[in-house]
C-alpha cells in the first residue's frame, strides 16, 4: 500500500528482512498499515512488503501474500502476529478462527471469524489442549496403521507431538516412520488401495480422555489426475528436536475435518484445537467480491457465532 509507514525502530536497523520457507524464500522492508479483514479492521499492524520472492510455489499460485495465524515466539523480530492483534483490540466475541476447506476444489472453502457454521460439520468438535504455544501443536500420545504403533518407527525418536497447519499441502512424518508408511501404503491402482488399513492418531482432550481419530486411506492417499493411481499423500519432514519430533497435519487432512483454532481467554496456555469431521458436500456462506488487487473472484470471509 503506499501510504503505509515505516515500522520504528525495523525501519532505523535497515528495515528489510529474509524469511525463509520450506518451499520460498521472502525479502522487503517492514511497514505498519490497517488491516481489513472480513468484518474486521485491525489497526497498526506491522507487515512485510514484499520486494523480492524466490520459489517455484510463488510462480505456481496466483496468491496476493501470506496472512500468518501463529503465536508470537514463530513470529519474526517478536512483532506482534495478525491474530494477537484481532485479540488485543478486542475485535471477536469469541478469540477462535476455523477452516473448512472443501474436498471440491471446484466449491468455495471458508475461514471463519469467531465462531464456526454448524452447518460445515459434523457433530460433535473434539477440543484438544495446544501443548507448546509455536506451532498449533497437541500431544500425540500414539499414531497407529491397523493396529501397529508407529510413534517410534525405524530410526525415529518417539513422536510426541501432532501440528495442525493449514499451510503444510500434505500428512508428514519423520523419517522412520515414513519409511515404514510408505513401505506399507505403496502407491497402486486406486481400485487396490481401498483395503489399506486406516492410520490413527491418539491424542488427549482437554478433559484428559484419550480420543482416536481414524484417518481412512480416502484421505491419506491421493489420486493422480486421471483418476487411476494412487499414492500416499505424506513427505518426510523431521521437525527440530525444540519443537518435535513430531508430525504435520495439513491440508490434505483438512479437507476431510473441520478445525478450530481457540485461544480461549487469548493467553497462550488456553489455545485449543477443536477437531471434527467436515460435512462433505456442504457449501460455505460466502458472497462473491472482487479482490481490490486483481479482477479474481475470491470468497468472502464470514463470521459465524461460536459453537456450543
């Protein structure tokens, strides 16, 4: 934007900086403007201007930036993140966003603001206690293929963490246990794929219970565009020993369950995920707009009220 200012004191140090992806790299200065989003203004809120983006998936994806939803100990120079803000000026009566990216790419996905659309799940959303406030983390107290745990596979150290990440395209595992799963989940005709066992994931809720969430090989694995090969839709990724070992649930996995990403008071020890399976085939409440940066047509962001 042209009228947003330099963010002090970013801009005095030189004010670019370089984050770094898996799949990119980002460069530009750091500057402050208002932000709109949905129903939402979010005043002085620093932002990165980008000057410079190197990356094959910048090339590949016609998006306009990047919106983070994380804490604040990932965010860079300990800037006050997007979501913070929304929590600190008091702008939701419920300080939770959730997604429901639909399984048809062809039909609209929905972010949604405070709340969720009970028409877009499932019932009941299973909430799980955020475990280390960096990643949407919660404790994977065993992960499982048919009725073999995989938590300590191959050379692996024990995986005890489970990331929840709209950002990740796919499953991940580290990589022991992804061997074993690719070993076990080869790829093959999509019409020979439909006995492979089911993976489930064991967390703790945030009554203390445990709760098995069976994932079927109609989520993990993938076709190819023709329809007729299948392959397991999971990279190998082993998260730092700081913040793992764990596994990443992305998009893939989204697109079969409805998520909710709380932060109760706003304090970092009561963020929750709720959890619940997505009705597939429903259609969000979203009015078309058009993007004031391009002539695409893009959902708009809606706020539901919050989930009983």
């Amino acid at each position: 934007p042209k009228q947003s200012v330099s963010e002090e004191p970013y801009a005095r140090a030189g004010g670019d900086i370089d984050i770094m992806f898996g799949t990119g790299e980002l460069k530009g200065p750091l500057h402050v403007d208002t932000y709109r989003v949905g129903p939402m203004v979010v005043k002085k809120q620093p932002f990165a201007m980008i000057r410079e983006m190197n990356g094959e998936v910048f090339e590949s994806f016609p998006f306009e930036g990047i919106l983070g939803l994380g804490f604040r100990s990932l965010s860079f120079a300990d800037i006050e993140p997007f979501f913070d803000r929304v929590i600190s000026q008091k702008l939701l009566t419920s300080n939770e966003f959730s997604f429901y990216l639909n399984a048809d790419p062809k039909q609209p996905s929905a972010l949604l603001w405070g709340g969720v659309d009970k028409d877009l799940f499932v019932p009941p959303i299973h909430m799980f206690p955020v475990v280390q406030a960096h990643y949407w983390a919660l404790e994977l107290v065993d992960m499982k293929l048919g009725s073999k745990s995989l938590i300590g596979a191959g050379d692996s150290k024990r995986v005890k963490r489970v990331i929840i990440d709209s950002g990740t395209t796919y499953f991940t595992a580290p990589s022991g246990v992804y061997d074993e799963l690719i070993e076990k989940m080869p790829k093959a005709a999509c019409s020979e794929v439909v006995n492979y066992k089911p993976l489930t994931y064991v967390l703790r809720d945030v009554s203390g219970k445990l709760f098995e969430m069976e994932i079927t090989q109609e989520t993990y694995m993938i076709a190819n565009e023709n329809g007729k090969l299948c392959r397991p839709a999971f990279m190998k990724l082993d998260v730092s020993r700081k913040y793992g070992p764990a596994v990443i649930l992305g998009e893939v996995f989204m697109r079969r369950f409805f998520t909710v990403f709380s932060r109760g008071d706003g304090s970092d020890d009561q963020a929750a995920i709720g959890i619940a399976r997505a009705r597939l085939g429903a259609k969000p409440k979203v009015k078309k707009r058009k993007s004031p940066f391009s002539a695409v047509e893009t959902g708009a962001i809606m706020r539901h009220h919050r989930h009983s």
